[in-house]
C-alpha cells in the first residue's frame, strides 16, 4: 500500500513539475504585497508537503522543529523576534534554517523560483510562509505564517 501511496505521489510530483516549468527552465514567480500581505503563487501541493516532509534530506531536524514550532503558533503565525523570547534565544538560527529550508525545496521541485521586487534576488522563506509587517509598519518584526497546504501536509503525515 505504502508503495502505491508513493507512487501516486511521485505521479502527481511529475504532472506538476511538467505544468509549471518553462520548457527546461523554472519558472519564475515574483513575490507579491497586497494590503500588506507577502505571498508569492508557487502552488505546492498537500501530498508534494507530505512527501518532503518525510524526506530528511529536505526536511532535517532543525528544519522540521522548525515548521512544528510555527505549526504549534496561534493561527501558525509569529515573528523571528517572538519565537526567539519564547526560547530564551539572544540570536535567531530561524533565518539560516528558512533560507537552508527554501534552496532545498527549490532544488527538489525544480519548476519555481520565486524573485523579490527589490533587486530581483531569490527568496526562499516564501516556499513556507507567507507573512506581514506587525502593524504594516516596516519597522517592527515581519510575522511568518505557515501556508496552509503545509499545515495540513503536517496534519496528514502526523508530524503534529
């Protein structure tokens, strides 16, 4: 059973590679602010979620404590700043581990990379967030939300 699960899994991998890249490109998706909300489309699937999940090259285990730290948030939402007093940390690893995370995912998918408006340079935290300026105002933390498809990835696979 197991087998057909993963199967299908890599089946459904494959469709969506096929339908989001470019000829043998990836495509390139910019990262976009509306009402002060960042998002970018980069249409990852619950069942892609759940099979990097249980990949340990993808998701190694500062990476999974991670996404479960954030899952386990109100809403599965909070800032660097308010994850690192709950942990008594004085420095954020989150960063490393996000930007590590995202290259990862980028790698594995191999259809998408995301861009910012400023500088057109890659970001990453974007593959497992999206997020908001506390009160929209630049100047106080940026809140990561997990997105939805990875909460329930975490769900299904019982990583939660």
């Amino acid at each position: 059973m197991n087998s057909v699960c993963n199967l299908i899994i890599y089946w459904k991998h494959m469709r969506n590679r096929a339908e989001n890249t470019v000829g043998d490109q990836m495509k390139t998706v910019k990262l976009q602010q509306r009402n002060g909300h960042y998002f970018a489309d980069i249409h990852i699937t619950e069942e892609e979620w759940v099979e990097m999940l249980n990949n340990e090259y993808i998701f190694n285990k500062k990476s999974l404590e991670l996404v479960k730290d954030w899952y386990h948030e109100p809403g599965h939402q909070a800032s660097n700043v308010e994850m690192m007093n709950r942990k008594g940390l004085e420095k954020s690893p989150y960063i490393g581990i996000v930007v590590g995370l995202g290259r990862r995912i980028q790698k594995h998918l191999d259809r998408v990379k995301v861009i910012q408006n400023e500088g057109n340079r890659n970001s990453y935290w974007i593959f497992l967030f999206e997020g908001y300026y506390t009160n929209n105002d630049r100047s106080l933390p940026f809140v990561w939300i997990l997105r939805k498809e990875l909460v329930a990835a975490l769900e299904a696979s019982c990583h939660v």
